[in-house]
C-alpha cells in the first residue's frame, strides 16, 4: 500500500523525461560530472546504461581528483583536506598516486612454455605403451594395444599409432616422455589430484598456483606474458602476477558497440582506475592494453602456416601460435583438455574413446609445430594429466582412476628421442596396489623445464615447488 505525501515525508520525485534534443551528449570532461548531479539520466551518457553509468563514474572520479589537486595547488593542507573529503576519501589518499603502465616488446631469449593439461586422468598406458611386457596384454585382454601396431620409441616402449603425426618429431629430437610421474599425494580424485599438481605441491599448503610464483621469479613482463586460452584462468595461474584469458583474439574485445562510441568507454574505464591505488587499477591497464595489441594484431590478418583440424583444442593452439609469432611477449601459455576419464569403452587401434582423443591430440600439436616453424624450438609443450590408470581393466572395457602417468614434452630445448625416468616392469609385485608407482615426482620434470625454458635460476625453485628438493631428471638439453 502506498503510503499518501505529508509535509515531512514528501512523494516520490517525478521521473525525469528524456531531453530528445541532447540524447547525444557525453560526460567528457570534469564540468560534466559536476552538471550532471546526482539524477542524471544515464540515456543521455551513452548508447547504453551501461557505458552512461561507466562515463559518469569515471567522469566524477576525474573532477574528484582535479578539486585535490586545486585544493593542494591553494596551499590546502593534508590534515584538512583529508578532513574535507571524509573517510572514504582518505582510503583513496593513502597512497601518492599511480598511473599503471602496461608495456610491450620482444620475448625473452628462452621462449616460451605452453602447458596443455588433460583433464580426466590419461591412460598414460594406452599412450606410450610398454608393448613387450606381457603382464600388460594380460591385464587388458580387450584393450590392450598390439605390439605390432606401435611406432617404435626406445627403452620398449611404442607410441600409439593415433599420434602418428608426433612420431616424426621424435626422430628431430623434439619429442620426449617421462612415464610413471605422479604427484606427492596418492589421491583419485579428480578434484584433489588437479588441486596438488595445479598449485605444485601436496594437498596442504601454498594456495598459489605454481605457474604463479613462477612468474613472481621471472619479473615483469608485457600484457601477454602469462595467458591462458580459454574461458577462464587456469588454476596453475592463480595467485597476485597479472594473467589473461581469452578465446580468441577475436572475441578479446569490448562488448557493445565499435569505432568512436568504444574509444569513450575505453577512455572512460582507463580514467576510472587511475590516479591512485585502486585495486584493479594495474588489471584494467593491462586489459586495456592487451586490448589495443588485440585490435593490431587482427588488422594485421596473418593466417596459420599449418592447417589444424576442427575442433576447440585445434582453435586454442592456433591461437597460441599466433600471438607467439607476433611478438607480444608471451611467455607462459596454458590450455585445457577435457574427455580423458575413460571408464567405459576405451577402445582399441580400431575405434573408441582413446582413439578419438589420441587423434585429436596428436593432429593439433603437429599442426601446432609446422605452424610456429622455427619457432618451435624457441618453445617447450608440457603434456600432462592429474594421474594415471590402474594397470588391469575393469568389466566395462575402461580404466579406472590410478597413479603413475605419463608426460610428453615437445619443441625445442628438450634432450628428445628418449623415454626419461625410472621403470621396472609391470608385475603385480612391482604395482602400487595395482597401479603404475609414482617414480618420477611431477615436480622435478616442471622444475627442469621451468629453469632451460623461462631461465628461473635454480635458486628459485625452492619458491616454485615448496618443501620439495628437485632432483634431476635429464628432459632437457
């Protein structure tokens, strides 16, 4: 029920009407913020409320900094102009203030590390797989790969003829496995398993991501240092070092409208986080400028040298390989692979899951490879997953959730042509509770690979993988 009008509680103010001669009128300029007031019609501001209350806010942050330098400039003093502008004010004050910077240029001389992450728990068994031993064909009667069908590697061990087009970068010496690499953690569970490798220690402790104080060791870098193609940031990023996401360099770009009207709201969003420390002032400065590299890169039209094949993992490498070739400082790049929980019907050489994702793979790192060029050996791939597969099959014709796994590393700098790591055989006395042993911890491959790519000194190492001492594991030249 509403309530009638008093003369101490008056009635609502009239809804203002559009001024239709004026619909065009931006906020540019501190006078006006200050025409404005408080029951501006954000229609008036821009094309929409959104990029109206965005040019309003930053247009009164702007005239709220130009009265404190006025009243500093008159001889106003600290004390009393802080008594001025209340407590809200002072937060803003307490601090001298900060324009962020975000800068471009060449990469480094030690390239660039592309971490691919398959979400699921590869079968690391159906990848590079021990042919000769013969516990293996009788632990997997349906789904064993036949000896006869794998491409020759060394130390016994075949690729699976579904990566194919990697097996001639083993011959360059650009293509390198670790098998029987785990986490410190003995843990099946997806969730628990992604956490410990993602943050790159066990399930207590640091909750940074490893790639994160990787980063903080590195120092600064341009926009693009540290990116991961996709959705959203991948776990290993999380943490205080600057990153990006994005999907394409296509789709990283303002939403709403383009040309002239997007320059105001960007000029806008910049003039709203700076002149002093907000907390996002150094993200949106680094969005802004990663923005405007996007929007050159684009013009510049470059097309692949390779073709990839269809498919979301194909389109996210391409897109890698593109912003290396250009220059924009990337340093660390990550994507993530999903569809590698193969309970059920993993299939053979013939058909089936792991043939389906094995050839998807296979046929977007190769693309990968010929499109970079050269390039390639200024570029490490990192290949892994949270864990392995129990050796035997279960009764659907899959795998289920184990340790030890698999790691391929592929580009340049890499001592390749050589399956690293320990390895016995696959005896049901060897097995940890019927899974392939951890006998290579994960962090001592990424800590190898970390100091030959990124140029992290040894010293740092200890920062990157708390409470674990590296031991050598010889995956890179």
């Amino acid at each position: 029920m509403t309530r009638p009008p008093t003369p101490d509680r008056p009635g609502p103010s009239p809804r203002p009407t559009p001024d239709r001669t004026s619909a065009g009128r931006y906020l540019t300029c501190p006078e006006d913020a200050r025409a404005a007031g408080p029951a501006v019609d954000l229609r008036r501001l821009g094309p929409t409320a959104a990029d109206g209350a965005v040019r309003a806010a930053a247009a009164q942050v702007t005239a709220d900094e130009a009265d404190r330098r006025d009243a500093w400039s008159r001889g106003m003093s600290r004390r009393a102009f802080l008594a001025r502008v209340g407590i809200g004010g002072a937060a803003a004050l307490s601090t001298p203030f900060v324009t962020a910077r975000a800068s471009f240029g060449q990469p480094g001389a030690t390239g660039t590390l592309v971490v691919v992450f398959l979400r699921g728990g590869m079968d690391g068994l159906s990848v590079v797989v021990p042919g000769a031993d013969p516990h293996l064909a009788a632990a997997r009667p349906r789904i064993s790969v036949p000896p006869s069908a794998l491409l020759p590697l060394d130390r016994g061990f075949g690729l699976n003829p579904a990566l194919a087009p990697l097996h001639p970068l083993w011959g360059r010496k650009q293509l390198a496995v670790v098998h029987g690499v785990s986490t410190p953690d003995v843990s099946r569970s997806h969730f628990q398993a992604q956490d410990c490798l993602e943050r790159g220690g066990s399930s207590t402790g640091t909750s940074e991501g490893w790639l994160d104080r990787v980063l903080d060791a590195m120092g600064p870098g341009t926009t693009f240092r540290s990116l991961t193609v996709g959705a959203t940031a991948t776990r290993a990023l999380a943490g205080d070092q600057p990153t990006l996401s994005l999907t394409s360099l296509e789709w990283f770009k303002l939403g709403g409208p383009e040309g002239e009207i997007a320059a105001r709201t960007t000029d806008a969003l910049s003039a709203l986080y700076s002149g002093f420390e907000h907390p996002l002032t150094a993200d949106v400065a680094a969005t802004l400028a990663g923005l405007d590299t996007a929007a050159l890169l684009l013009a510049q039209g470059d097309q692949p040298a390779s073709t990839y094949p269809d498919g979301d993992f194909a389109d996210r490498l391409a897109e890698v390989a593109r912003l290396v070739k250009a220059d924009v400082g990337v340093r660390v790049a990550c994507v993530d692979v999903g569809g590698w929980d193969m309970h059920t019907n993993l299939g053979t050489v013939e058909g089936g899951a792991m043939k389906t994702e094995l050839t998807k793979l296979g046929e977007s790192l190769a693309a990968f490879a010929q499109d970079l060029g050269d390039r390639f050996d200024d570029v490490t791939v990192v290949v892994m997953s949270e864990f392995g597969r129990r050796v035997e099959q279960n009764a659907n014709a899959g795998t289920d959730h184990g340790h030890g796994g698999v790691v391929l590393l592929l580009g340049g700098g890499l001592a390749g042509g050589t399956v690293h790591g320990a390895w016995q055989d696959l005896h049901p006395d060897v097995l940890d509770r019927g899974d392939v042993p951890g006998w290579t911890d994960f962090r001592d491959v990424l800590a190898e690979v970390v100091t030959t790519r990124l140029g992290v000194g040894a010293g740092a190492i200890p920062t990157v993988f708390p409470g674990h001492q590296a031991q050598p594991v010889g995956v890179t030249a």
